[in-house]
C-alpha cells in the first residue's frame, strides 16, 4: 500500500452519484494529486465503460442512470454499498445528494470529507426541473441539509471564499478550482496573429450560460468579419433552442465532449475564449473554471461582468468585460479583439502570467494534500 507524504498508510475513496466520472476537479485534479502524494486512491462514480486505472487513481464504476429516479433510488444506494465495501479511512464526497451516506460513513466511524463545489442552494433558483413553486422550498432543504449534516463532516473543501463562508471556519479548506499551470499550453500553437477569428466557449451549454446571447453576438459580428464560435461541451436539455440558424450558417460549431489534450488543441487555435454565465446568485458567486482555463492557454477572455470577475479581470488585465444578457455589448467586445490583435495577444500574455504567479492548481493542490495530512494524522 502506498502512503500519504508522512509516511501514514491510509487509503482514500472519492464519490459521486453526479459528476461525469472523469471530472477535472474530482478525478483529474483531486484524486491524481492524492496519488501522487502518495495515498491509495479511488473513486466510485457511474462510468458505463466501467473499472479502470488512470493516473494512479482506481475508478470503480457503477451503471449510470437514466434518470433522476434511478438516481436517487438505485445509483445513492450503490455508491454507499460501494463505499462501505471498499473500507477506506478517509471519504470525500462530491454532492450534497451525498450527504446521508456521509452521515452513514461517519456513523461507521470514518472520516468524512463534504466537497461543495458550487452554491447549492442558490443553484435551485436556476433549475429548470424544478416547477417554480417548489424552487424555494429547494433552496430551503439544501441549506438545512447542509445544516445538519455537512457540520457532522470530519473535513469542509470549498472551491471559493464566498462558499467557505457558509460554514464555519474551523470546519474549512479553501481549494480553489484553479487550472494546471502547463495543462492547455501547446508548444508549438499557431502563433496567435495566424490564427482564424474562433471564439471558444468550454464547458456546459444552456441558456443560463448565455448560450443565445453568444450566439446572437456571433451573428452581428459576422455581419462585419469573419467570426465562428466553437461551443465545447453538452448541451442541457433545451439549451441549444434558437441557435439552429447560426449553427447552419456555419457561424457555430459544437465540437461535444473533448479530452483534455482537445480541449487545449481547441484553445491553442482560438482568438477568444468566451464566458458570459447570466447573473444568476450561484453564478454571481462562481469562480467559473473556463475562465481561468483561458488564461492558461494565453488568450483574451471576454466575461461576464461580476464584481469578483471584474476584480480578477481588471487585475490581470486580461480581457474584456460585458453585461452577460446584451448581445450587442458581447458583440462589440468580440470584435474589438478580433481587429486589434496585437493588444488581445498581450493581454492573454498576461492572463498566463497571473496564472503562473497565482491562479494555479500547484499551489491549491497543496493546500488539498495538507488538509489529508492533518486528518490522516488525527487517526
């Protein structure tokens, strides 16, 4: 068995009933970081391609749902089987969905972690699923369950400050979700002045991401210059409606799911890197990941315009800032680094060195390990 950097024997289980099982923050960045220290690690997530080894991380897969139903029903009973047949000491969950087994796993004596990724309960707001009615009352039950049951974990990771604040300090571990320093940098990238006029958006689609509002602004770009959004990613239910004529007029391409190495393949040949998430309270709040990821690749960002992303915006001076649901206002920026290269190359220059002096999972990742230190060393 290995053993964490102090030398303790200890053995770590990752879980998720949500998350695509080979998430970056969970698997690619979480659990490898672990293995590299030195600890036992595995995730238990749906994967319909199942088991598998990667990076030092085992992947134990369980079927994945169908649907929500099956979910809750037939996917939350498995991971808890799952986790309490892998006899781990320490356990790191990933969804508030989660947090009876966490209570369970405690209540078999292990230590316990809750990773809360986002603003749970102001996502419900945002959750078309739900009938409006019922979206308060959501809301409600995810902040009483964390309540009752977070406060009984052993260890609190929060991806922001803003999170870190709903619980109590003593409780936190700040680990931001902040990109590998070298992750989506090519060597040898089309210099950045050959490059086609691609603006890219990664991550999920929908309307509350500014889907349509991106690709309005597309559409009145192409009215003067040449211009063609790459969308990478899945679409949410519902999310691609009124995009269809921009998509055939060639001015949208969905590119799907990509790998990491396509991800910076599709970076290294863009312009812009665009995130123009809707003023929702969770995303208000986010730190969203594509943001940072396009500074890692050295391009310009065109954001929504949020007191805690114009901070980091305006410090790095890496990009441009806009009303999220105002295509005119995204497409005056889009054009605006589109026609003046020169100063959108110098600032993705300088989004990549805020990324190296400050915005990196290197130094997160640190914080990640020594938190697993001190709980190991608890016993």
């Amino acid at each position: 068995m290995r053993t964490s950097g102090n030398s303790i024997p200890c053995r770590v289980v990752h879980l998720t009933s949500v998350h695509y099982s080979f998430d970056n923050r969970i698997f690619y960045k979480e659990c490898a970081t672990l293995a590299e220290a030195g600890y036992d690690v595995t995730l238990i997530a749906p994967n319909a391609e199942g088991d598998v080894v990667r990076r030092g991380v085992r992947l134990r897969a369980l079927k994945p749902p169908r649907n929500r139903f099956e979910r809750a029903f037939r996917t939350i009973p498995q991971v808890y089987r799952a986790a309490i047949e892998e006899d781990a000491e320490i356990y790191h969950y990933h969804d508030p969905e989660l947090m009876p087994v966490g209570a369970l796993l405690r209540l078999h004596g292990k230590r316990v972690i809750y990773d809360v990724h986002e603003d749970y309960a102001g996502s419900m707001a945002g959750k078309k699923w739900i009938p409006k009615l019922f979206r308060g009352i959501a809301s409600w039950g995810v902040k009483f369950s964390e309540r009752v049951f977070a406060v009984r974990c052993s260890r609190i990771i929060v991806a922001t400050p803003t999170i870190a604040g709903f619980f109590p300090a003593s409780m936190v571990t700040l680990v931001q979700n902040f990109p590998w320093i070298r992750e989506l940098v090519i060597e040898d990238a089309v210099p950045y002045a050959e490059r086609e006029p691609i603006v890219a958006h990664v991550g999920y689609l929908s309307r509350d991401r500014g889907l349509v509002e991106m690709a309005k602004a597309v559409e009145l770009v192409s009215a003067r210059l040449p211009v063609k959004l790459v969308l990478a990613g899945k679409v949410i239910a519902g999310g691609g409606e009124g995009i269809e004529h921009e998509r055939s007029e060639g001015l949208i391409e969905h590119a799907g799911m990509l790998t990491r190495p396509q991800v910076a393949g599709l970076l290294a040949r863009s312009r812009v890197g665009i995130v123009t998430l809707h003023p929702t309270r969770n995303y208000v709040n986010s730190q969203p990941t594509k943001l940072y990821e396009y500074m890692s690749a050295g391009i310009p960002v065109v954001a929504s315009d949020f007191p805690g992303w114009r901070q980091l915006v305006e410090q790095a001076n890496c990009g441009l800032l806009v009303d999220p649901l105002d295509p005119n206002a995204i497409a005056n920026a889009l054009e605006w680094l589109l026609t003046h290269p020169a100063e959108a190359e110098e600032m993705g220059r300088r989004g990549l060195l805020a990324v190296h002096e400050r915005y990196n999972w290197e130094r997160e990742g640190e914080a990640l390990v020594h938190a697993y230190a001190k709980l190991a060393a608890a016993g």
